[in-house]
C-alpha cells in the first residue's frame, strides 16, 4: 500500500512580512526659519509600541533611523557628520571596535521620545522648502526586518534678509 499526494508547492514557501510592532511620528517646534550659518534644529521623535510584547533597541544608535531630507523636492545636503555614520570608515585589522551603549525597551502600548538634532547630520541653510521623514528597519538584516515610515514634517527655511517669520 502507497500514499500518492499530489499538489503543489508553490505558494509554500512564501512567508509574509509581520506587522509592525511599532510607529513612528516626527514633529518639531521650528516650521518656519530665517537661514543662519549655525542653525540647530531639533525633530521629535515619539516611538509607540503597538505589539502585545516589549521591544528592545540598542541605545545611543546614531544609525538607529534612516532620514530622508528634501530640499525642494531634491535631496538636501549632508553633513561629513552623517556621510561618516551612513558610511563608516574600515578600521584596521589590529583595532577592535568599541561601543559603549545599551539596551532600552518599550513596554507595549508605551512610547519613548527622543530628539534628533536634524542640522548635525544635513545642512539646512539653504532657503526652501524642507520635507523630513524618517524610517525604521525593525530587525536590520533579517528576514522578518519590517520597515516602519513616519509621518513627513515641513520646515521652511527662509533667506537670511526676509523678515522675521511669525511662529
């Protein structure tokens, strides 16, 4: 006696991406600016857990969050700052990379806030128009790495002689 199955594997093999566990919402108190040489602009940055679990995330991560900056609509210039944590230079084979930092966690339903200092990592003196979003890879590198896209905020730089703008 034999068991003959026939069917298909297709489709078997697809696993679909889970849900986020979290959002991301971006804010900041500046959305209208006179350019400056030495500008410091603070976003906001409020990370909800949304899962039924706590979620752990290495802290301080300066690469924790993929920012987007559009200046008019194009890419807005970043800063040496930046360009070195996007793309990290080759330590040599006889130093071993240091870290001091930690884990955190959010409890589920909680939030943590956080302030990134936006005029670190790109150059906002031009006059224009700014759109910011952020994202976030939940499990960078993993299979079941979920991206999590905030909320876009507008800033708008004026030219250093325009008046004062009206907050």
């Amino acid at each position: 006696m034999g068991l003959l199955i026939v069917g298909s594997a297709e489709g078997a093999c697809k696993t679909s991406k889970p849900k986020p566990d979290r959002s991301l919402t971006i804010s900041t108190e500046v959305t209208t600016v006179k350019a400056q040489k030495e500008m410091a602009i603070l976003v906001t940055v409020e990370e909800k857990n949304t899962s039924h679990h706590k979620i752990y995330f290495l802290f301080p991560d300066p690469d924790r969050y993929k920012i987007s900056v559009l200046l008019d609509g194009r890419p807005a210039p970043t800063t040496e700052m930046y360009r070195e944590i996007l793309n990290p230079r080759a330590l040599p084979p006889n130093v071993l990379p240091t870290w001091s930092g930690g884990w955190n966690w959010i409890k589920p339903g909680k939030s943590e806030i956080s302030a990134v200092p936006l005029s670190m990592y790109f150059d906002l003196s031009a006059p224009g128009k700014y759109e910011i979003t952020f994202v976030e890879e939940t499990n960078r590198g993993q299979p079941n790495s979920v991206e999590i896209k905030s909320n876009t905020i507008h800033i708008i730089v004026l030219s250093a002689d325009a008046p004062a703008p009206r907050q």
